[in-house]
C-alpha cells in the first residue's frame, strides 16, 4: 500500500466505558428553560497506574455493552446505521458486568520515532464509534457508551455519559466543532453542547425546539446559523442563537411540500454560497437561498440494482426487520429488492468543494453530483464495498471512503488504495475517522479505534 506502511504492530488498550441507556421519549408542551448541568466529570485514568474511577467501579472494561440497538420512541424502528456491522443484527442492550477490581490501562502506545508508521488499537467492547472529532492536542471519540476526550499528548482521557451529568443519552451518533464548543448528538438524548471554557454541558431537545430525541448531525456554517439533523425533519438555528426560542426552524416533508424528500436525516454539508446539503432516507436534499431540491435513484443517484447484486456481500438489510423500512422500500419502487440495496438511503455525505457533493448509499455504491449530472462509482471502480458508511475530506482535500470492508482513499487519478484488517484496521467496518495534530489518523469502527501513525 503505497501510502500506509507495512511494519506495523497491533497493540490492545481497552478504554473501557459501561453503558447505562437513559431514553428520553418525545414530550408535549411549550418550551422550558434549556437544561444545564455544571456535575463533576470524570477524570480519566492514567496509564497503568490508578483503579477505575467510582463511576467506572465494577463493570468490566470489556464487557459486551452498547446502546446500538436502541429503537426511535415514537416508531420503535432502528435506523439503517444503527445495524450490527458485522452480522446484520443489533447490538446486544445493558448487560451487567460482574464486578471486581479490574484496572483500565492506556499501555503500548509507541513512543517518538519508532511510532511512525505504526498502529496502535485502543478497544472499546461491543460498541460502534460513529463519530470522531481532532481538535488541538485532543481527539474526541463518540461511542455507543458515551464520549471520549483523549488527550495525544498525555495518553490519558476524559469521559462523559450520562452517570457524571454531561449527556442524557450514552448512545452518541455525532461529535463535533460548534464555534468554540462541542456538540454531541445523541440517541434519545437530544443534543449536548460542551462550553469548553466554563466546562459546562448544556442540553437541548423537544421542549427547547428540537425536531427530535435523535440527533445525527450538527453543523454550523459559515453565516453563524446552525443546522440539526434528527430523525424528525432538520433544525435551522438562526445566526446560531440555540438559547433563542424564536431562532429555531424545523423543516420536515410537510412543511416544505415534499422539496425535503425524507424527515430522517443522518448528514449535513456546507456547499458553495451557503449551500447546505442533507443526507437523507429518501435521497439527497439540497437548501439553497431558502428554496428546497432533491434527488432520488430516479434521478440518478446509486448504482442500478442489476450492476451491484452480485457484489454486494454485506447483508443488513433494515427492510428485513423493520415494517418502517420494507414500507420505504415499497413506496420508492424496490419492493422487489429483498438484499441490502436502497440507493435512496444516503448515509454519508460530504461536499466537494466545487459546487457538488459525494453520497454514500446503503448497497448502490458512492455518487456524485457535480452540479448537473450523478456519476456512480462501485466496486468495479476500486471500492472495497458498495456499502458506505463514511465520507471524508481531509485538509489536503483527498476523499477518504469509510465502507463494511475497509477504507478507500481517493487518488488523484480516480482509483482507490485500500486498507483493511490485513493492513492494521481494527476492524473493516469504518464509521469514522480524522486526523490529530501529530499527524496520526483516527479510524473508527465496530469494537474499537485504529491509529495510524504517519511515516517518518
């Protein structure tokens, strides 16, 4: 691999984090005064040396926990992303850990130059890591049980959940920059804001404005408002002002007329001019000087069905066990479609700086639009997986393709370099990733966190 190195080292350290699943329905009413919390934090533990925290104290490290089986409160439903990666099944609820007087390390981290190029695994149980965010000397990572603010420097973290007040849900879907803050979107838990300066979290969700329990994205753009996607339609903060009742926008199918296509969001990109792009569960939307487009597979978007059906190996098909989305098959035309393929489910998205946006469906590959027409690539371009869970574009603007059997990354001349488990992965499920300070690459997936020193 001509951008990875080959000597590599696989080194286990558990950032252990136990599960409790605190599931706030939806609620009725007018608006309240927005929830705060100022509770202690968790200290991380340093390398090799202190016993779990009290919050951490007996519950084993490793044991099979997690949040990603979690169903909607108002549909019951679990989305396309929150499907077991490897099997096709949720991932199992709470479960208790027998107790004792295990200790959590942070040990075989390489140090100075015999790092680079090198890997180091950091386990996190039975748990996905949807999100992963690098700011400065620290790497937040979202997982089904919570979120981890690792400090590179000190080989030592910090953990926030809902036993020391900092989230109301564990689940987290999305971790990441909202001006000087953090947002943690959550499942069932609304949205957490960090006041990095005060370390002060601060929730919002129904009563506050919230379109929804369930928050998969969050972005503020360039103009200082702020856009939510929940499985409820989108959320426009205007000018940002989240403590602002009257700031809040909730646009849903009805209330646009059909221009945004499906109220379940699971994206959000900043185009050109203000463009903001959705990922959706009924095509790609695109919001552009307060009107409303979309596009579906009609229109182009996903490989046809006949071109991928004997590609595609992962077989999580959401139409298989939920009525919510064998229904959504029906309604857009692949009734007939009894494998895990809807192009329409867009998973992923990321702009591409030009005025287009790339797409990661659910089984019909990755699409492009670049303004006038959809261009899709599969694995008879190079892909390791018609299924794609992420999109990145790093600071050198090179795309990186997270699928269900490994990470691409997009070369100048159109083809992909892939890695996977043979070449230091942790696993080949890819749900995240980014890049600290260091240089190092952060890529999250099911059970765990590969990191990927860079060469010297």
């Amino acid at each position: 691999m001509e951008i990875f190195s080959k000597n590599m080292v696989f080194v286990g350290a558990a950032l252990g984090i136990a599960v409790i699943s605190y599931q706030l329905g939806r609620q009725d009413g007018s608006h309240s005064p927005v929830v705060q919390e100022e509770k202690g934090i968790a200290k991380g533990i340093e390398a090799g040396a202190k016993p779990l925290s009290p919050l951490i104290k007996g519950r084993n490290p490793l044991s099979p926990e997690g949040a990603a089986g979690m169903a909607h409160p108002t549909g019951g439903v679990s989305s396309p992303g929150m499907a077991h990666p490897t099997g096709g099944v949720t991932a199992p609820g709470t479960a208790q850990a027998p107790s004792g007087q295990e200790q959590l390390t942070l040990t075989g981290v390489p140090k100075g130059d015999a790092a680079k190029g090198k890997f180091t695994h950091f386990r996190v149980g039975n748990r996905n890591v949807k999100s992963m965010y690098a700011q400065g000397g620290y790497v937040w990572v979202g997982t089904s049980s919570g979120v981890i603010r690792y400090d590179v420097n000190k080989d030592d973290y910090r953990l926030f959940d809902v036993r020391n007040g900092s989230l109301l849900a564990n689940g987290v879907f999305h971790v990441g920059p909202m001006g000087n803050s953090i947002a943690v979107g959550t499942y069932g838990g609304g949205l957490s804001v960090f006041d990095q300066e005060k370390e002060k979290w601060t929730s919002f969700n129904i009563p506050q404005g919230l379109a929804d329990a369930f928050v998969y994205g969050v972005m503020k753009v360039s103009n200082g408002d702020v856009w939510i996607a929940t499985w409820s339609g989108v959320n426009h903060i205007v000018g940002g002002a989240l403590q602002d009742s009257s700031k809040w926008r909730t646009y849903t199918v009805e209330n646009t007329k059909g221009g945004l296509p499906n109220d379940w969001i699971y994206g959000l990109a900043e185009g050109l001019n203000g463009d903001v792009w959705l990922a959706t569960e009924g095509g790609v939307a695109l919001f552009r000087d307060g009107q409303w487009k979309h596009w579906t597979h009609t229109d182009g978007v996903g490989a046809p069905y006949d071109l991928v059906k004997g590609q595609n190996t992962f077989d999580s098909d959401p139409g298989a066990v939920s009525s919510h989305h064998a229904r959504q098959k029906e309604e857009q035309g692949l009734g007939h479609v009894k494998t895990a393929y809807n192009p329409n489910y867009i998973i992923s998205l990321v702009a591409d700086g030009k005025g287009g946006v790339w797409c990661g469906t659910w089984g019909a590959g990755l699409a492009h639009f670049d303004g006038e027409k959809w261009t899709n690539l599969t694995k008879d371009n190079g892909l390791p997986s018609n299924h794609i869970f992420m999109l990145h574009k790093d600071e050198k603007g090179r795309l990186w393709v997270g699928t269900s059997a490994g990470l691409a990354l997009r070369k100048d001349d159109g083809s992909f370099s892939v890695i996977t488990t043979a070449d230091g992965l942790f696993s080949n499920n890819v749900f995240s990733m980014t890049f600290s300070q260091d240089g190092s690459q952060w890529v999250g997936s099911y059970g765990g966190v590969a990191r990927i020193y860079p060469k010297k």
